[in-house]
C-alpha cells in the first residue's frame, strides 16, 4: 500500500524511533504516511523532517484514548493543527494519567511478587529511543520476559496485562464525545480506531458508531493490518449504512508484529477515503 495511516514509534509503544520508522515506511513503498502515537505528538517533528528529506507526505497524526460504555476506546486524528491551544491541553492531560497508569500497574505487579516493575519497563523503553512518555503495557510486557516471569509477549498480557487482568489499569480517560470535540477543534479529520477491537455486541457496536457520529466523527477505520476478512466486510456494511468515510493502515508497532509497515488488507472499492480529503502537500497534509 502507498498510503498507511495507522503506525507507532517510540514516542509512544512502537519499536522504532520516528525517523527510522518513517525510512522503514518508504522502504516499503508507502507515500503517504501518518505517525499515530498514543496520545502524544511527541515524534511528529522528527517524522516530519525524515519524511521531507525522502519527498514523502506526512500528515499530522495521533490516537487519543478515551472513554464510552465503560470501555477504553480510540480515536484517530488527522491532519490538525499541532499547536491548536485544546488539543495542547488534551496531550497533556493525557501526559499526566499515562504516568499515573504506570505507576498504579507497577503497583500491582510488585504486589503479585514482581517488584520494580515500572524501572524495567522504563529501561526497556529507553533502550528502544529515549521518550518524555511513560511506559505503556508493552513495554512491561517485554520487562516480565526479561525478568523470566513469563515466556513471552502474549503470555504477559494473557495472564497480566490484557483486557480485565491485573495490569489493565482503567484510567480516567476523558469521554468519547470531549475527545472528538478536541480534534475537531484542532481542525482535524476524526476516524475511530479499530471498532472491531472492543469486545461489543452488535448492537453496543452500533450504539458506540452512533454516538460517536454525534459527537462528530467523520470516518471510522474499515481496515486495521490482517485483521479477519470477515471483519472487514462487517465493517464495511456499517460504514455503508452510517454514511461514514473510511480509514485504513497497518497499526504497525515494529518489525515481527501485528502487520508491516504499509501491508493492510484491500479496503472495499466502493468506500469513500478519508486520505481523500486531505490536501496534497509533499510534506505535510492539513485539512
């Protein structure tokens, strides 16, 4: 694929610093490019300089955390204005309750006979590219298989890290609706990420869609690495019937994961693409 829209540095829990990942993108025929950190913009610079040194585009990019039915749920913007003074605001807000979210899940590892957690999992994450950011769930992830308390990766969020264990720290992510509001207000294109991703019924799946149209969403992402083709068509029913644009990327986070850099399943023909209403620019796409 030329255009991929959905990755990750070490800015956030990828495993390559921006610039490297960006070349790595290029490398794999990707074009059009957006640097979608968890609730930073922390590598954007450094991105965007890679990128206009290799004739590429890169549109500004990040994926908040927030708050609905209960649930953690992601959004994707793109294309907004850095500086715009609320989405400022927002990362920093969000800066803070990530530090917070690793202090309580070192907490409660050390409480299950794993102590110091949160310095391993820094550790880790300084070894991949410095970051002002704190360690997410990966990052203790790769310290517990380190440290010999689990096998791997898998085994770390299967019996401790993933959804509902003991390091699944809820945070007090803002709201779904504030969220969008934010990104709107920074001028941003607005996609919600993977929905196939939460454990919903149909029906709570539609609700969330609703609500999230509502609030003022524009797109919703069809197409996330390999994920099932089934989901894909699921997913492409829903943007039919709600009128959504579409996204799409590999949500890459290193070389041996999820998906490469640029690699996602073929999104529908029919759909509308939201990278079609960005504005062409060889370094920076802006709504």
């Amino acid at each position: 694929m030329n255009v991929d829209l959905h990755c990750h540095s070490t800015a956030s829990d990828g495993a390559l610093a921006p610039a490297v990942l960006v070349a790595r993108a290029f490398e794999k025929g990707v074009r059009v490019l957006s640097l979608t950190d968890h609730d930073t913009l922390e590598g954007l610079d450094e991105a965007r300089e890679a990128a206009h040194a290799l004739g590429m585009q890169l549109v500004n990019g990040v994926e908040l955390s927030c708050t609905w039915g209960g649930a953690t749920i992601h959004v994707l913007g793109y294309g907004f204005d850095q500086n715009a003074a609320p989405l400022v605001a927002a990362i920093a807000q969000l800066h803070d309750g990530r530090w917070l979210r690793s202090e309580e899940i070192s907490r409660k590892l050390s409480l299950k006979g794993m102590p110091n957690a949160l310095d391993g999992a820094r550790a880790i994450q300084q070894e991949l590219g410095d970051s002002g950011n704190a360690p997410a769930r990966p990052h203790f992830a790769d310290w517990m298989v380190r440290e010999g308390f689990v096998k791997d990766r898998a085994e770390a969020f299967r019996k401790w890290l993933g959804a509902g264990k003991l390091g699944d720290v809820k945070q007090h992510w803002p709201t779904l609706e504030d969220t969008v509001g934010t990104l709107r207000a920074a001028g941003a294109w607005v996609s919600l990420a993977h929905p196939w991703h939460y454990d919903f019924t149909r029906s709570k799946r539609r609700k969330l869609i609703a609500d999230y149209i509502g609030a003022g969403g524009h797109a919703i992402e069809v197409v996330n690495g390999h994920q099932p083709a089934e989901q894909v068509g699921s997913l492409a029913i829903l943007a039919r019937e709600f009128g959504l644009l579409v996204s799409a990327g590999s949500d890459f986070h290193g070389p041996g994961g999820w998906s490469e850099i640029g690699e996602y399943r073929q999104v529908p023909e029919d759909l509308p693409l939201l990278w079609g209403r960005f504005k062409h620019d060889p370094i920076i796409a802006t709504v």
